[in-house]
C-alpha cells in the first residue's frame, strides 16, 4: 500500500524538496508513498484569487480566509477520505513519535500549510483539522514543518530504512533520548571509546546504553524524564 501525502499549500514548487533525495526519494522512486500538492489558491472565488485578509480587529499581518481554506480541506477529504488533515502551526499540539508512527500506519495524510499570520480560526471549528507544531519555533510558512513531519513517517514505511531495528533504537522510541554512538577509530585526539562497547559482552553493552539514555535524558530533557517516569509508575 502506497502511503499517500498530498499538501495543501501556497508554494508546491517546494516539494517534494528534501524529500526527493536520500531514503524518502528512493522510496518515492519505488511508488513506497507519493506527493501531490494543491495550489490553496485554486480555491479563491475572486478573479484575483485571494486567499487572505486583514485581521479582525485590527493588527499586523494578514490572515487565510476560512472560505478559501475550506474548499481546499474539502478537496483532500474528498480525494483521501480515510487521511486525516494535518495544519502545521506553532499553535498546535506538539507533535510526537508516537503520533508519528500512528500517522505512518495509516493510509497517508493531507497536510494544510500556513502563511502570514496564520489560518482563521473558524477552519478548525468547521473541519476535522488537527492542529499541530513541530517545535516552539515560528517558520515563514508551514512546509518546512510539513516536510519535517513527512520526513519522519516516511522513514518508518517498511522497507525505507534498511534494518528493521533501525527505527526502533532510536530517541523517543522508548520513551528516552537515544544513547551515544561510537565508530573507529578506538581513539581520536585523546578521547577513546569507552571500553564496555569493546568488550564484546552483549549484556553488558545492552545495560549500558539503557543507563546512558536514563542519565542523558534526565539532565537534558527533565520533562520528557518526568513523562516516562510517569509512564513506568
């Protein structure tokens, strides 16, 4: 089964970017998932085509019109009833792996790209659209987010990534941030590898690195490390 990604933007020429090289473009190569872009502003009803407007009350910026944003939703429903519709915005819900390999198990997904200031607010009230954020960050626009999030699902579709392990020893997978890695040279500028990764005790090596991913994610992410104590209790 093709994972279908299909995204609702202002700027298609910006796919499928990135991700037409390296693992995502072989796997696109090989019909694995498939990228359409829509034009939102196909759906103006103006003979300008507008898709956007100043804000009510009064501010910088300008905003997309709901009317022109529904019809676009309406679009990616009617061509993909059974992928729900993504709007990457800082306002949304963080995105996590887990919802990631959620997405990735599915039929594709319909991703609806912001510009300006952002959607009217009304889009979310009036259609099955999940916001979602990639970061407390603010981009020019949502499809470097969006080609973020493609990233990361179509990495898991099986087959895109050579050992089937590979996505599950990972950080986030379990919980935690992943545990270093190494590779030779033994030494390098004074510092070696250390040593329990040469002894050649599987045991060992497997304790290690879950003590290593402990330790790492406590003293740099203490809420993640709060969310998996949490998890355990």
């Amino acid at each position: 089964m093709t994972f279908a990604a299909t995204i609702l933007t202002l700027y298609p020429e910006m796919f499928p970017g990135p991700l037409g090289v390296s693992l995502a473009g072989r796997a696109l190569d090989d019909g694995v998932w498939s990228c359409e872009t829509v034009q939102i502003r196909d759906f103006a009803k103006d003979k300008h085509r507008t898709v956007d407007d100043t804000p009510a009350g009064g501010g910088a910026g300008m905003v997309l019109k709901a009317d022109v944003l529904a019809a676009a939703v309406d679009y990616a429903l009617e061509m993909q009833p059974d992928c729900p519709v993504l709007a990457m915005t800082p306002r949304g819900k963080p995105i996590t792996q887990r919802r990631i390999r959620e997405l990735s198990a599915g039929a594709g997904v319909s991703i609806l790209c912001g510009r300006f200031e952002g959607f009217d607010e009304r889009i979310f009230e009036a259609r099955p659209v999940e916001e979602v954020s990639v970061g407390d960050i603010v981009l020019s626009g949502g499809e470097p987010a969006a080609i973020m999030l493609l990233d990361a699902c179509i990495r898991l579709l099986p087959g895109v990534m050579g050992a089937p392990s590979s996505g599950a020893e990972e950080s986030f997978e379990e919980g935690l941030l992943e545990y270093p890695h190494y590779t030779r040279p033994v030494e390098w500028e004074g510092r070696t590898i250390p040593e329990v990764l040469r002894s050649g005790d599987h045991a060992k090596i497997a304790a290690w690195r879950k003590q290593r991913a402990e330790d790492d994610t406590r003293l740099r992410r203490p809420g993640l490390w709060e969310r998996y104590r949490g998890a355990r209790d």
